[in-house]
C-alpha cells in the first residue's frame, strides 16, 4: 500500500531536520520505496502495516534519532487524493489555501475555533467530506487571530497542516512510485 506520512511541526521553530536523513530513519524503520516531497516532511512510502502500527513505529523511529517529540499522521494514497480532490475554493494568486490532517473528528474543534475567531477580509473555513479547508489572505496566515489558535500546545498533537499546493506535488509523486 503507497502512503504519505505528513510529519508536524518539522523546520520550524528550531526544529530541524534534512528529509534525506528523514527518509533514512522511515528506511530503517521498515518503510519501502521512500521518497520526500518538499522540506515541509511529507514522506511517501510503501508498507504491508496498518497505518495505526506504523504511526506508532515512525513516531517513535524519529523520536528516537532527532531527539524531539515527533507527530505524524498517515493517510493512503486515495485518501490523500481526497485532500486535492475535496478544495472548494477557486484558485486565487491573492489567497493560500490550507488543508488539515489529523485525528479523527478535528475538523469539527477547528471550526469551533475558527467560527470565535476574529476574521480577515476573505478569510473561510468549510468542511468537505470531514477535512477542514481554510483560506486566508496571502500574508496574512500567521498573524490572523485562527492563525495563531492554530499554534496552541493543546493541539499539537492533533492535527498538521498543508498548502494545498503541496497536495497536487504529493499526487505527482505518488503517479511516479
């Protein structure tokens, strides 16, 4: 089975990592075929193991070697798909566009929390298909009031997120694996 493993919070705020020794640490954790996509971690793999045991092996296999509390959050190749496939915004040069992953159930406390949240001219958020999309101006994304709920300690381990730009790299890839 072909999956994507988007790792949370790598190169930024100090943590850093090279995804070459990232792949490294998903090889000798048992994963096949591995490939990265961007600096943002996103790392596609193939593996016979249920996604639950190998969240559990490359947590703990990238805890281990870089020395952080990692979280990651796998999804198969077709429920990546699902990322690209579900955006209901139009593509807009003004606008990013941010798909969530994460555990099941946090689209709902991230619209919670961007529903009390102030908002920018053009800022949304919709649900499709239980992923949570949110548009904000271009350079707006980490200074919004949602923006920084976003970093809250209390999440961390719930959820990450993506441009949804990065979605249609990730799709490339997968086509060449």
């Amino acid at each position: 089975m072909k999956y994507c493993a988007f790792l949370r919070g790598v190169n930024v705020k100090g943590t850093n990592m090279k995804m070459a020794e990232v792949g490294e640490v998903f090889k000798k954790a048992g994963a096949e075929n591995v490939i990265s996509v961007l600096a943002s971690g996103n790392i596609l793999f193939t593996s016979e193991k249920k996604p639950e045991e190998l969240k559990n092996i490359l947590e703990k296999a990238m805890s281990d070697h870089f020395s952080y509390e990692a979280f990651l959050f796998i999804k198969s190749q077709p429920e990546t798909e699902k990322f690209w496939n579900g955006n209901p915004f139009a593509k807009n040069e003004n606008l990013h566009c941010y798909s969530f992953i994460g555990n099941e159930g946090i689209e709902n406390i991230l619209m919670k929390e961007f529903e009390s949240a102030a908002k920018t001219p053009q800022e949304e958020a919709k649900i499709i298909d239980h992923i949570f999309y949110w548009q904000v101006p271009k350079g707006n994304t980490l200074d919004s009031v949602f923006g920084k709920i976003l970093g809250k300690k209390s999440l961390k381990d719930q959820f990450t997120s993506r441009n949804i730009n990065t979605f249609e790299k990730i799709l490339k890839a997968f086509s060449k694996m």
